[in-house]
C-alpha cells in the first residue's frame, strides 16, 4: 500500500484524467520520443532498442540504437518478428490467431505508465516476454494497458514493457557453423538486451531499475526460466523477481540435434555450394528463409514440443541441462511464482492423431521426447502413463473427450514432461532458498478435447474478467508477495483477507492456488497429484546432457 497515497494525491491535483492536454515526451540518450495518453495510462509504442537486425546484423547479436534528431512517434506497436506458419491441426476447436504487421526490421519496446508518474516516483516494473513456442508471438497480442489501470485502482502503480525478439531461423538458428561463429540463441540475446534496455532507461520513464519482475507464458515462461539459469544464473541485478507461466528450464537439445534443420535452410535458399553457408544466409531473401522455415515442424506437427527452433545447449549461455544448473544452486537468487494449466499437454497432441496403439505411443516418447532412454525405461513411463483414458488429459473427464485410443494418453504425458514435471522441480529447488507461490488453472474443463488447455488462462491476468490473477501480479511486482496487502478493503479485491501459502519444498503438501468454475471461483489445493509418474519423468529428464 505504500503507493496508496500517491493514488489519492494524484487524484486530488487533478492528476489522473480521461485525456491529457499535452503529448507526453521523454528523451534519451539516443532520441525522443512521443507518446500518447489514454484514460489514466500514458504509452510510448514501437520504440527502438536495437538496430534493425538486417544484412551483416541478420543472425547476430543485438546491436544498441542508432541515435537520431528530432521527436519520433511512438503511439503504435512495431512490426512483429518474422513468423512461422502453419495449418490449424485437426480436431482443434478454439481459434488461433494471425499477425498482418511483420518484418525483419522488429526490435521494438513498449513503455506503458500511469498517467500522472514522473521520473522521480520509481514505480516496480512488470517485463512481459510472450509466448508462440519460440516461432511467433508479438508483445502486440497482450497490451498492459488494464494491467497499469488496475494497479493505479489498487494503489499501487507498476509500470508495464513488452517488447519483441526474433522468433524461429532468425532468433535461434543453430549448427556446428552457427555455434563455431558464436551466434546461437539470439532469440535469448535479444531477451537480455531489452532487459539491460529496461536497466538504463526506465527511470527516465518513472520506473525503477532495481525493481523489475520478469514474467512470461509458454516459450516466454521457458525464457523466464531460462534467463534465471543463463551465464551460470547471473542475471547482473536485471530482475528481482519472475513469473512463469505454463513453462519453466527444461532439458535443452544440443546444438547438434538441429543441423538437419540448418542444412534445410542452406539447401532451400542455394547457399550449399558456398564455402561460407551462414555469410550466404545472411544475403538471402528473409521471404525465402520463412518459406524454408514453414517447412519445418510447428508444435501441431508430429514431433509436438521436440520443437524445430528453441534455445539449445551452446556452450556460450548454456553449458549443461538446465536443470542440473538448479540443482547445482547456479540460478538467479530471486522470489519467484510458477503455475501451469490443468491439461497443458492436449493442445499439442492434435498432430499425433495417427498415434492409436501401444506400441507406436511408447515408440513415439521414446524416439522424439526421451531418445537416450533404455527400453525399460520407455516401458516404466507407459505404465505410469496408461492406456486408460480415464487418467488421460483433459484430466477428470472419464471416459469423454477420447479423440483417438492414445490421444488422452500423449496428452497426459505431454503435458507432465514439458510443463508439470519441469515446474515442480523448479519449485522443489527454488523454494529452498526463495520464497515461491504457485497455482493451477482449472477452469475451462468443459472445453471438447482440450479442457482447461495452454494459454487458456490468459484472460485471467490481461483481461478484467475478475482481477485476481491480475491483482496477485501486482501485488507480487510491488512486494514480492502476491497476497493483498493488509487493509485493502474486501470489495476492492478478491484476494483480500485471503492467505495464498507459499510452495515450500518440506511440506508435503505443498498449496497451489487454483482457478475453478464458474467465475470467480477459487480455491487451494495441493500440489501432489500424479507424484510417482512425475517423478519418473524427472528422473529421465535429468540424464539428459
């Protein structure tokens, strides 16, 4: 509540108006900037926080801003990063979406404030990374501008950014002659910038650098997990805090595993007869590369999560299994909050539909998720994942919802390797040394073949559907602790008077608060369900390099 009073005085100067007379401006070191306000939140679009990544930048690291005179515009998000494309798989019954606006020119910043700060109020900062299983995804998608409004309401201002980075080829090529020129996982690279974007200039926007939560879904909760683990977990004080959800560090692939995807490239785009592949790259047509691109596999394709274009193990960032790193104690000491949906594995087994017996589904973990494993291990995870669709995903529907005789069964199984088991020891390990909250996101259940599937919970913290996702946000970007601060009145907020337990690794129990139907129901319940096959899952994780 410490910003409480901010609130009140704003309003009483007159501070907090529907529209603002004057455009607001902020200058930096390279340029300035306009921006616009709307109602009580104050935005600057579609800046720059890099050089465009074009010709010898194509592939390579993020370069600072090129400095310019006079006042740029920044009222409109930027292009978003070159996309891949697919078709919907079958069977899937929600809508996806599709972005108009993108270019290889992409690298852009968002800034979004309550209307009334200045630069002396350093306000906590909430850094937003998106989602889109590293090959699309725009930090368009998910404005924050009812985020900030509702903060401003609770008292409590934190300022919102989101920002772009490149996505598939041209964020996380890899090879033994990407890895040689020392330009593997740009993607990341680019992360880490805006991050050191955020460090120097958010004070001139009213934010302070000290206080700056990480927070992102799917690939971007991956990413989350990700940068508390780079450099040995290193962060060099970016982030105090993180949020991930629906992904957290999981066992990265070598470089290795994707120079059949880099040779497709160089073959598609007539680079394999010279002596310098990447340098021929570097030249070709971006229309061309995304055309190579779209021939790879997506998460609705076969192969699911054993995704095409992801970070990998360079020996640069990533030296060892990412989760060894956290068992090792080399993670970035910060408070963190972790939660999943309830069937997180369903969306992403529409592409394995050919998948009807036994035999193929055990063939199938163990050649595309677990290939190191021994044929009696594959054996133990198709007991402990069975095929009986009253255990498979969409969990605690019956005998309902059976697209195929292994659907429910992938799904289950998919969902616990690349998102439960990787959270519960995320939490086991963290929340030995840092304070952890963590949920479950169940409602939706209903949904055919999906239930309470990815990236359902969305709304829950970008829309105004019943705040308490938002609120715990706030809370936990100003404090460091999602529960409502005493005081705030019980018509204010759900959570207030409620006690959101912290995920404890000796409790054997551990609470997740957990999102029910119908809204805004919610409830607490423990983390322990299928412990004997996650465990299992861990355990095959963990050998892998």
């Amino acid at each position: 509540m410490q910003h409480f009073w901010w609130y009140i005085a704003s309003l009483a100067a007159g501070l907090l108006p529907f529209a603002i007379a004057s455009e607001p401006l902020v200058t930096l070191p390279y340029g300035s900037f306009q921006g616009n306000t709307s109602r009580s939140v104050t935005s600057f679009l579609g800046m720059p926080y890099a050089q465009p990544p074009l010709g010898n930048l194509r592939f390579a690291p993020p370069q600072a801003p090129e400095a310019f005179d006079g006042v740029r515009l920044a009222t409109s998000y930027g292009a978003a990063c070159l996309q891949q494309t697919g078709s919907p798989p079958q069977g899937l019954t929600i809508k996806l979406s599709s972005l108009a606006d993108v270019s290889e020119d992409c690298l852009f910043v968002n800034v979004l404030t309550p209307a009334a700060v200045n630069t002396s109020n350093k306000l906590p900062v909430l850094f937003w990374v998106y989602g889109g299983a590293f090959v699309e995804g725009s930090s368009a998608s998910n404005p924050g501008n009812i985020i900030v409004e509702r903060s401003i309401t609770l008292g409590e201002p934190i300022i919102f950014v989101s920002f772009n980075y490149r996505l598939n080829a041209f964020g996380f090529l890899a090879s033994e002659e990407v890895e040689n020129a020392g330009l593997t996982n740009i993607g990341m690279r680019d992360q880490r910038f805006a991050m050191e974007w955020v460090n120097k200039y958010i004070s001139s926007f009213g934010g302070d650098p000290d206080k700056v939560t990480i927070w992102g879904e799917s690939a971007g909760a991956f990413a989350v997990g990700l940068q508390m683990i780079m450099n040995n977990g290193d962060a060099q004080g970016l982030f105090r805090a993180a949020i991930m959800e629906s992904g957290s560090a999981y066992a990265l692939r070598n470089v290795s595993a994707a120079q059949g995807y880099y040779d497709l490239l160089v073959n598609y785009t007539g680079c394999s007869g010279q002596a310098d592949t990447l340098a021929c790259l570097r030249e070709a047509p971006a229309e061309q590369i995304v055309e190579a691109v779209n021939l790879t596999p997506t998460t609705f394709n076969y192969t699911g999560h054993n995704l095409a274009w992801q970070p990998r193990l360079d020996r640069d960032l990533f030296v060892r299994n990412p989760q060894h790193s956290l068992l090792m104690g080399l993670y970035t000491k910060v408070p963190i909050i972790s939660g999943d949906c309830d069937d997180e594995g369903t969306l992403f087994s529409l592409g394995n539909l050919n998948i009807t017996t036994d035999e193929e589904f055990l063939q199938y973990i163990g050649s595309n998720y677990i290939p190191g494993a021994t044929p009696a291990e594959i054996a133990a995870v198709g007991a402990a994942y069975p095929d009986n669709p009253s255990l498979g995903s969409p969990f605690g529907t019956g005998d309902a919802d059976v697209l195929t005789p292994q659907f429910k069964r992938i799904a289950a199984f998919t969902g616990d390797w690349q998102f439960e088991a990787p959270r519960r020891l995320t939490l086991s390990v963290i929340s030995q040394t840092q304070d952890a909250w963590a949920y479950l996101f169940k409602r939706g259940k209903s949904t055919p073949y999906l239930g309470a599937y990815h990236s359902s919970d969305l709304s829950e913290f970008f829309t105004d559907i019943d705040y308490i996702g938002t609120d715990a946000l706030i809370n936990f970007v100003t404090n460091l602790d999602p529960n409502a601060p005493a005081g705030l009145p019980a018509n204010v907020s759900y959570l207030s008077g409620i006690q959101w337990p912290r995920w404890t690794s000796g409790n054997v129990s551990p609470s997740l608060l957990t999102f029910q139907d119908p809204i805004p129901t919610f409830n607490f319940t423990s983390d322990t369900f299928r412990a004997a096959p996650m465990a299992l899952l861990t355990a095959l994780s963990l050998q892998m390099p």
